[in-house]
C-alpha cells in the first residue's frame, strides 16, 4: 500500500536513513492518508536519539527533549520527530514517570493508544501495521491497541479521546474497549480542564457530533460535565419538545453543524429541510471554526437550566419559566470550569441568555432587538435559533419557522439601510453634548441613551440638530 509523503517528510526520513537509523511517518497522518483525508500535521519516529537528530537538522526546536521529541524546521513548518520509546508507569493516570528509548518499532507502535494510530510508513518499508489498524479502519472501529484497560490507565484522557476519534472518523467503539472506559470513567477526574477542553471541542466540531451521547452513556460527562447528565434524564412534558432536554440539546448541535457544512466535515443532513439550509447559507459568511465552537457550545449548553427551573402544572404540563437568564449564569460557570477563553465564555453566555427572545417581525422591534442583543452576535444568533427550532417537536415548526424568517428578512432590510442600532451610531457624541451646555458626567450617557431610544423608533431623527434639540429637553435645559 503506497502513500505519498510530502517532500519535507521524505527529506527527514531519508536524512536519518542516510545515517543508519530507521524513520517513518506515524500515527495521525498514515491514518488520515489512507482514509483519504488531508493530515494537519505530519509526525515522525525514529531509532535516532534526540541529540542525534538535532545534529543531523540546521533548524531544530527542543519541544520534549526529555520524552525524545524534537521538532524540525523547515521553512516555516515544523515536524515533531520522536525517538522510538517505551513509556513507564503513569502514577498519575496522564503522564509517564520516565520513558525508555529502543530501537525497536513494535514496541514503539505498541505504547499508543488505538489501532487506527499505531501504524508507520515509510517508503523503503511501506506499511507497518503491527496491530491491524487497516482492519479497523476498513471495519470502522476505535479499538485499544493490545489490553484497554491498561492504555487507559496510563493516560485516562484516552477515554475521551475514543469519543472524540469515533466523533471525527464516524467509527464504532469496540466493546472491550468501551466496556474499560465504563469501568475507569471516574478517572477522568485526574485529567486537567484544559485537556478535556480541547477534546470535547474536537468532538462538537467533529463529523459526528452526536457521539457526545457515548460520553454520557458510559459515564464520562458525570466526571466533567454533570449538568449534561441532568439534562440527559430531564423528560420536558411539553408539547413543543419530544425529546429529554439533553437529546433536545445533542440534536441542535448536530443541527448546527450542518448549518456549518462549510466550515465542517458533516456529511448527512438529510434530516434538516432544505429550504432552512438556504435561508441559513447569508448567515455564516464570517463564521470561523472558532465562530463555529462557540455555536456549538451554545446549542449544548442553551438549556442547561431547564433541569433547575423546571415545573410541572396541574395538567402535567412542564414549563422553563426563566431558563434562558438561569442558563447564562450556569453556562458561564461551566466554561470557567473548562478553561475556555473569556471572548469564548462572553460570547456563548449571551447566545444562551438570548436564545429564546422572541421579536416581532416589524422594524421597529428587530431594531430595539439588535440594539439589545449586539449587532455582534445577531447572525449567530438566528443560527442558534434556527438549530433550536428544529430540534422540537416538527408538529411546530412552521409556525416558528416562518416568524423567524421573516423577522431575518426586517433584519436583512435594516443592515441594507444602514439604520442606527448603538450610541456609536448616533449623529452626535459626548462632546457635542458638552459643548451644548450639558455637563459632563453620568447625565451624559442618560441622554445618549434617550437619543438612541428615539431612532430605534425613527431611523430619520438621526441627524445632529434634531438630537440636539431632544438632548436638550431630555436634560431639562
């Protein structure tokens, strides 16, 4: 089986063969290769000794010397190039007390932690497959590499990163494999936030979103996540939803991702109407993948408070009153927790707080809404409801469908106009108001503040001797 390296990879390798060591490309990029995706990185081992390796290179970078891990430059791209080793024991569940280097591949390929990443190539050799990665590849199977139970002691993260992988290749995890997860879940508690923070991001982000069910079944968002688990058994006995807030919750992430198809790799889409993937299509012109998390987390996290509100009438009947202000302050907790970025945390705590706000398809309304929400985060924001819509009850969704559409078609109009929605949009400032007699102060923003609330209403009272005139009867001069 031939794959073709790119020229830096076969540089590397060559050089330290030329030398009298072994190299190949591993893990990662073999695995992606031969499923026809394109690698983000390219990673090499070899029976070559760090210091030896970086005597062989003009340009090398000491990434994890003491692990036997030096990164190579070339030009402006870097590869990691990793002695062959044997890794001791993991006290702690997530790092190695020492490591052996060999000169051995197979025991190299056998310290990993899947099949599917335990494969080398080079072209000299071809495909070294020690533990039948094709196999699982081909059958579609995340499974451990020799016995589950001892990669995931080693490193408990690995968990996770089953998950996470199953996500992205749209693989089953095999049952011996799982089954050693279920047993070690509570483990993940050794993990540091922001480890579980980058794969829980991989996993919504990944082809197969959904697979964050897997977590919760075999008990890993207990550990890191148990508001998840509480959404996940919450049975909402309304007639808008026919799903547990948690499924209601999974289901709009996965919703969300084909709204992203784009900036994603999800395949099927089958289940959201086409006519919604086009009305979406003007929404997402400057969604980033880190955009794109954050869409994620919101539809995970947009409920979160229902389990904490809820209350059930006298005709069986569950409401949520409150749940979007609730879910705020709970969604900001649990980002906190997981070390993400404040422009991260400011941003899905607002999608969450406003992700059932209800406007009118009028103007008037969608401008005061804009200007409530921030013309920031608008689009996003009609995506996240969107995605929300349709992971109810169908029974609702034209109704709510064509009010949404229709208030995106006011908003559409807005922009195109140009109309004012913030202080900073207004025909006068701080300054103009100083300079009319208006002392500086809090009295000040009082002012713009009213001046604002009078173009919301009247887009053409934005012009600066009107305002002036209002400014000075809203301050009583």
């Amino acid at each position: 089986m031939e794959i073709i390296l790119p020229g830096d990879v076969s540089y590397i390798i060559n050089k330290l063969e030329e030398a009298g060591y072994e190299a190949y490309a591993v893990g990662g990029c073999v695995r992606d290769t031969l499923l026809g995706r394109k690698p983000l990185d390219w990673d090499i081992t070899t029976s070559a000794e760090p210091l030896f390796i970086k005597s062989c290179f003009q340009r090398t970078v000491d990434t994890g010397i003491k692990h036997g891990t030096v990164t190579v430059m070339i030009g402006d791209t870097g590869y990691e190039v990793t002695t062959y080793r044997i890794d001791g024991k993991y006290e702690d569940g997530r790092h190695p007390e020492n490591v052996e280097f060999t000169s051995n591949l197979r025991l190299d390929l056998g310290r990993r932690d899947f099949t599917v990443n335990a494969m080398a190539y080079n072209n000299k050799d071809g495909l070294i497959d020690e533990f039948n990665g094709i196999k699982d590849l081909k059958d579609g199977i995340i499974r451990c590499v020799g016995n589950p139970g001892s990669r995931f002691d080693e490193d408990a993260l690995r968990m996770l990163r089953a998950v996470r992988f199953s996500g992205q290749l749209g693989f089953t995890i095999e049952e011996h494999t799982r089954q050693a997860a279920m047993e070690r879940a509570g483990n993940l508690k050794k993990i540091s936030a922001e480890r579980i923070r980058t794969e829980l991001s991989k996993l919504l982000m990944s082809k197969n979103p959904g697979k964050i069910r897997e977590a919760y079944s075999t008990g890993m968002t207990k550990v890191f996540l148990p508001e998840f688990d509480k959404m996940m058994e919450t049975v909402q006995h309304n007639p808008h939803h026919i799903y547990t807030v948690g499924e209601h919750s999974v289901r709009s992430v996965e919703i969300m991702g084909c709204f992203l198809k784009g900036n994603s790799v999800v395949d099927d889409c089958s289940f959201v109407p086409g006519d919604v993937l086009k009305q979406t299509e003007g929404l997402k012109t400057d969604i980033d993948k880190k955009h794109q998390l954050m869409l994620c987390l919101a539809m995970l996290l947009h409920d979160i408070a229902k389990p904490e509100v809820m209350v059930v009438d006298e005709n069986g009947t569950g409401h949520f009153y409150g749940h979007p202000q609730r879910g705020e302050g709970m969604a900001e907790n649990v980002l906190k927790r997981l070390s993400f970025d404040n422009n991260t945390i400011s941003v899905v705590k607002r999608l969450v707080k406003y992700h059932d706000y209800r406007i009118v398809p009028a103007k008037r309304a969608v401008r005061k809404a804009v200007s409530k929400i921030g013309r920031d985060i608008m689009e996003m924001l009609f995506l996240v409801q969107y995605a929300d819509i349709l992971a109810q009850n169908p029974v609702t969704f034209e109704e709510k469908l064509g009010n949404l559409n229709k208030v995106i078609e006011k908003y559409k109009e807005i922009i195109e106009e140009e109309a004012p929605l913030c202080i900073k949009d207004l025909d006068i400032d701080g300054n103009d108001l100083i300079n009319a007699g208006i002392k500086p102060g809090p009295e000040i923003g009082m002012v713009l503040g009213g001046l604002l609330d009078i173009v919301l209403e009247e887009p053409g009272q934005n012009k600066k001797d009107i305002l002036l005139s209002y400014a000075k009867e809203i301050a009583g001069i």
